[in-house]
C-alpha cells in the first residue's frame, strides 16, 4: 500500500495544481474586469489598480485551494476506476476508505495552508489593496465610506459604525472605545449620530467607564453629545478594517470590545468561529467527492463538473444560511460556523460506508 499511497499521490498532484493554476487565472481574470472600471469610472492610476489586483492573489488562491482539491480528488480516483486499477484493489480485499486515504490526507494538508494562509496572509493582503482603494477614493470630492468596519484613532481610541450616509452626513450605529491616560476604559454608544469635520454629533446614547475585568463603574445616558475628533472623518479611511481584514485574534479583540460595550456581537462572533471552519472546505469537498468519482467514471467527465459544482455551491448556500442564523442570534454563531461541517462529514462518511456495502 505505500507503493499505491505514493502513486495516488503523484496522480492527485497533477490534477491539483493545474486546478489551482487554472482556476486562480479564472477568478483573476473577473477580478480585473472589476478593477478595470476603477481606472475608466474613478480615474485610478494603473500602477495603484495593478497593484490592488497583486494584493488580491492570495486570497483568490484560497477561494481556488478547495476547488482545486474537489477536482483532483474526482479525476483522478476516476481514472483508477475507469482504467480498472481500483477494481483490482478493491479485489484484494483493501476498503475503499483506505485506497482513498492518500487522497483524503492530501485534502488535509491543503485545508491546514489554506489556515495557514487566511490567518498569516490573506487579511493582511486585502488590508493593503482595501487600503489602497480607500486612499485612492480619497482623492474624490466624496469618498465612499464602508459600513461594517473598525478603524482605529489616535490616543487608542476604536471607532465603529453600522452604517453611513455620506449624502447626509449621518451614521447609525456607533461604538467609540476609549483607552488613553486613564486606567480605566471609556465606552461610548450610540443609536445614531452626524459628522461635519472634525465634529461628530451622537444622539441617544449612553456613556460608560469601565474597570480593567470589564464591569461598568460609571453608567450615564445622553440625549445629544458632541464628540471633537483629531482628525477629519475621511483620515481614518486607512485605518478601517472589516472582518475579512483581520486575523482572528485581532477580530476577538473587537469582539470583546463589543461585549464591554454591551453591543450585540452575535454577526462577528460568527464570522470568528467561521475563519476556522472555512478552509475545511477542501478537506471535506474530498471527502464527499471520494466516493462519488466511482459513478463519475461511469457516467463521464460532465457528471465530475457537475458534481464539483454541486458540492460547491451547496457547501456555500449552508454555509451562508447557518451564518444568517447565527449571526441573528437564532442559533449559537460556533454551531452556526460549523453546522455545515457536521453534515458534510456525516454525509462523507455514509457514502464511504456505502461504496464498501
């Protein structure tokens, strides 16, 4: 068996990479298109848009890793079968399980880098090319301003605002924690605010002092409070980061911010629980896919594509409809990060016990 583990590796590796190649050129090619109407609509420099598109890579990388394993794993035990080599494995009494074990532990190499990757490199990369596009829409009279980021002042201070209108000048959701010279952390809320330079004006909101465990000292309501700022609003553009720019550890940290705060996390938490269920994706897609190469020999190469899309598509629609949940509060944000999970290594293993019966 160890001659056999060596030659489906040589067979999954073939297949693999020009997979990665392949797909990675696919995604890039529609994200040039994208970035090519910055340079048309916003008059960006093409040295700036080229190197957003460089930034980008990684993270297109890990979109095409799990694909890349799906597809390997499915062309190539469907070659084993259609050339009559699994036939004579399976003859000698090996399980499948065991003939598909090469495959499944190359899966999981490929699902820890793809960790690898999202938590070392892949929020750093998009930092720097959100980074850059943010800067560049600084130029505009009227840069667009994202809803749903952090972004951090002087004098450690943390900002974070639902939502913005940059036609009125309004905000919807804010958070400021404060940490400065003071031993004890300052939290501001409130439901709503406006800016006009270096001014931000917040309504309804409450103002609290926090001890170094997080319990509340001090707790006070406003009806209206005027917050100077250092800077202009537009300065802090380079400092936002949304979920997919951070590292877990950094999006815990907002986290406990939040729950200082006594501002409802259930959307993030989810979001922190789901940067390590994600890159399962490949490891689970094999474990699916396996067993169905066996019909995908018989049935041609358009039931392997379909079946690639298939799983595919139903891993991210579960995946995207447990998250709404979780982050609704419905069901707990970790079961809602791996739920989908769950059932696709159920279902792997009932069709491993299958392919054996």
């Amino acid at each position: 068996m160890t001659i056999v583990d060596r030659y489906a590796a040589r067979e999954f590796a073939g297949p693999f990479f020009a997979a990665v190649a392949g797909f990675t050129i696919i995604l890039l090619s529609s994200l040039l298109f994208e970035l090519t109407d910055l340079i048309v609509e916003k008059r960006m420099e093409a040295a700036t848009v080229a190197w957003m598109l460089i930034y980008r890579i990684p993270g297109v990388i890990v979109v095409s890793l799990p694909i890349a394993v799906l597809f390997a794993t499915l062309i190539s035990l469907g070659r084993l079968v259609k050339d009559s080599e699994l036939i004579i494995l399976l003859g000698t009494g090996t399980p499948f399980f065991r003939i598909a074990l090469p495959f499944l532990a190359a899966a999981a190499l490929v699902s820890a880098a793809t960790f690898a990757l999202n938590e070392r490199v892949v929020p750093a990369s998009n930092h720097r090319a959100e980074r850059l596009f943010r800067e560049a829409l600084f130029r505009d009279p009227l840069p667009a301003v994202r809803e749903g980021v952090f972004f951090r002042g002087p004098k450690d201070r943390f900002f974070y605002v639902g939502e913005v209108d940059r036609r009125t000048r309004t905000m919807k959701r804010v958070m400021i924690y404060e940490l400065g010279s003071d031993p004890y952390p300052t939290v501001i809320t409130a439901a709503r605010g406006t800016y006009e330079g270096r001014l931000w004006i917040l309504y309804d909101g409450t103002h609290k002092r926090l001890d170094e465990r997080g319990f509340t000292l001090e707790d006070s309501a406003f009806a209206r409070l005027e917050y100077p700022m250092a800077e202009e609003f537009e300065v802090y553009l380079g400092n936002q980061k949304t979920t997919d720019e951070m590292t877990r550890q950094e999006l815990w940290q907002h986290i406990e911010l939040f729950r200082r705060s006594g501002l409802e996390v259930h959307r993030f938490e989810v979001d922190y629980h789901m940067k390590a269920a994600l890159p399962m994706a490949g490891f689970l897609w094999a474990l699916v896919g396996a067993p169905l190469s066996l019909r995908s020999a018989r049935s041609g190469r358009f039931f392997g594509v379909a079946v690639s899309i298939g799983v595919a598509f139903l891993y991210f629609v579960l995946s995207s409809f447990f998250r709404s949940l979780g982050g609704s509060g419905l069901i707990p944000p970790l079961v809602a990060a791996w739920l989908t999970n769950i059932l696709f290594v159920a279902a792997g293993a009932y069709l491993l016990y299958r392919v054996d019966r």
